[in-house]
C-alpha cells in the first residue's frame, strides 16, 4: 500500500515545486513526520521523469508515482494513444497494468475497461490516478492471465515483462512474464483481438515464428528512435500481416505500410541531385527494396539503405541536396572537407564514424552532412550535403 500521506496538500506542493538537489534532500532528511526521505525521493524523482514522456500526469496535481523502473517501462503518452487507435469493441482487459497509462487511453474508447497489476502497491497507484482523472477503470491486484481466461471481452492487451525472475533480461517472448506464446490459443479464445507489446529489439522473424494469427505488426518510433512494436492478433489473421510503421516527429506522422509477402525488385543509380534516408521505424521494417519501388527512388547499393533521385518528393525521412560526391581517395577527400565541423554518417562502410572522424579531424554538428557510402559500383564514396 502506498503511503496516504503523501497525499496531503503540504506535502504535493514539496513535491511538485522541489526545485533542489536530491542529494541534500536525501543527507537532510524528511520534513514531514508521517513521510520517510525515501518516499519523498521516489514522488518528486519519478514525476520529474514524466514531464516530456507523460505530460498529462505531470501537470496534474495529486497524482502518485511509482519507482523510476516502473515508469522506463511504461508507454508513452504518444504510443498510448496510437495503441487506443488500432482496436475497437466495448470491453478491454489490460493484464500487464503496470502504471495505468495504456488503461487511461484505453478508457477513452471503451465503455468497460479492467487493468489488472500483480504489484499490490502499483495496482492502488493507477486506481488512485483513475480516479483522480475520473476515469472508469475497474483495478485488481491479481493475476491477469488467469483471470481472462476465465471470461470473455472484445480485447485483451499484454506488454509482457521482459526481465525473467531467473533470466534476467531475455530477448524471446516465450521467456517473458507471461507467456504469451504458450497462451496465445486459449487467450484468442476470450476475445476478438489481442494487442501485444514487445520490445523495440525484438527480431520480427523471431516475433512471428513465436505467434499465431498475426493480423498486423506495427512499429512505432517517436523522433526517429524506434519505441515499440504491436502484435495485433486475431483468429481469421491471414498468413500475410500487414506491416505498418509510423515514426511521430514534431511536424507530421511519417507512415509506410506494406504486407509481409509482398516482394519487388529494387532500382539503382549513382547519387543524384537529392539523397533520402528512411526513418528508423522503415529501417527496423526490412522493407528496404519496397521504398524505392512504391515511393520511386533508387537505391545507393544492395546494401546501402539510402535513396537518390533528381527530384524533390515527400519521403518519411530526412531529405538532403547532395551538393558534391568525392571519391573517397586520401587526396581527394583531404581537399573536399574544408571545415572543421561536420554530421557524419556511415553506410555499408568499412571505417566507422568514430575512426573517420578522428581521420579527418571533424568534430560534431554544424549544417554540414557527410555520408560515407559504398555505390553500386562498389565503390567507396563521401556525399556532401546539406539538409532540407
């Protein structure tokens, strides 16, 4: 149970105007006499942590927060909300609760919603903030596996532990907490779709060959760093999922879909006036001969996932005018970097960015970007560009 008085006026407004550091916070000790220093460090470190991540629960007042770990592992306000996004139905059982932030968007579109959290202490935590947000979530300290497999509801979410008590940190979703592969058939027995989240490293071929009835695999990235993958399952799944990816930028939702079967042959051409990189969430995908056959530009290499072509497009990536390709040859390559500051980039090259710039003795930044490249002559080259 957590402590009710962290709950008292004086105490959230320690809490949420703390300004200091914990260090002195911790060598002082508590102001409050129903409150060990301990509690008070878990409240103002773990709400500091959700300012850009869960901005919705740091600007509420009265929230409580769980340990740091807790709160590394949950969604983000941002993938929350898209996950609320890809299923439908009246009732939705969360098994793997945790903090409640996926439960909180879930609730916004079902009428009944269950979050069930192993963690006694976690589960009076997210009811507590249910109901400071006056949001309809029945909450149970149980576990959720067992107790949905004794009823039915529309959709069943997971986002299985992957920290095995006696693994450690494992990378198989068969060794994650639960199982969802040994319950995958009874589990689809209880409801129409079951949502699954797994870790961003994850090996898709690895997901699907633990899975059955994989309807749809999203990848989701935020700012260009790959933050989740979601399973959808359902029983009449075909045998071709859909690939979907999203990547959230400050401006716009950059999307590339395609089914997993789906195969093409890719074209290729020496840099032209304009060089694209595919996002992170296209990267993770595999998709790399895909993109230059739907979206009609060609590939560097086999191996080297960057695109050219002579006009501009809309490409979820970043885009970049190549203002000059210098054969990478000492000579040639000592006269083209006149400065001293640049962005360095490597593709299927054999020197890495760290080596190539103590090399040429670049530093970091600047409006500058250099792509180290192999071509499709199988030579190597530098791209100078400039971001657009």
């Amino acid at each position: 149970m957590f402590n009710k008085a962290l709950l008292n006026s004086e105490v959230q407004g320690f809490i949420r105007n703390f300004e200091g550091e914990l260090s002195k916070l911790a060598f002082a000790g508590s102001p409050f006499e129903e409150i060990s220093v301990q509690e008070l460090m878990q409240q103002i470190e773990s709400r500091k942590k959700t300012e850009k991540k869960l901005p919705t629960w740091f600007k509420t007042p009265n929230i409580l927060y769980p340990p740091k770990l807790n709160l590394e592992q949950t969604s983000s306000e941002i993938t929350a909300k898209y996950k609320a996004s890809l299923v439908k139905g009246k009732s939705f059982a969360d098994i793997t609760g945790g903090f409640g932030v996926d439960s909180f968007f879930f609730a916004e579109k079902f009428s009944s919603v269950h979050h069930f959290e192993t963690n006694e202490t976690l589960s009076e935590i997210a009811k507590h903030n249910f109901e400071v947000f006056k949001r309809q979530v029945t909450c149970s300290s149980e576990d959720g596996l067992k107790a949905v497999l004794k009823t039915n509801c529309d959709v069943i979410y997971a986002d299985p532990s992957r920290r095995h008590d006696s693994k450690g940190k494992v990378f198989f979703l068969k060794d994650c907490q639960p199982n969802i592969p040994e319950n995958i058939s009874e589990l689809l027995n209880q409801c129409n779709q079951f949502l699954l989240k797994t870790s961003p490293m994850l090996d898709i071929s690895i997901g699907l060959n633990e899975l059955k009835h994989v309807s749809e695999i999203h990848i989701v990235a935020v700012e260009n760093e790959v933050k989740e993958l979601l399973w959808l399952l359902q029983k009449d799944a075909s045998n071709s999922p859909k690939i979907k990816t999203i990547n959230f930028t400050k401006t716009e939702n950059e999307t590339f879909d395609f089914n997993l079967n789906e195969t093409t042959a890719a074209n290729y051409s020496l840099p032209q006036k304009y060089l694209f990189e595919p996002n992170a969430a296209i990267l993770k995908s595999g998709a790399f001969d895909l993109v230059s056959e739907k979206l009609k530009v060609n590939k560097l290499h086999k191996n080297t996932h960057l695109y050219t072509k002579d006009t501009l497009i809309d490409f979820p990536g970043r885009r970049f005018r190549i203002e000059e390709t210098v054969p990478y040859t000492k000579s040639e390559t000592r006269s083209a970097i006149k400065l001293k500051k640049a962005n360095v980039a490597t593709r299927n090259f054999p020197e890495s960015v760290e080596a190539l710039r103590k090399k040429w003795k670049l530093s970091d930044g600047g409006n500058v970007y250099l792509f180290f490249v192999t071509n499709l002559e199988d030579k190597k080259v530098m791209l100078v560009c400039s971001k657009i």
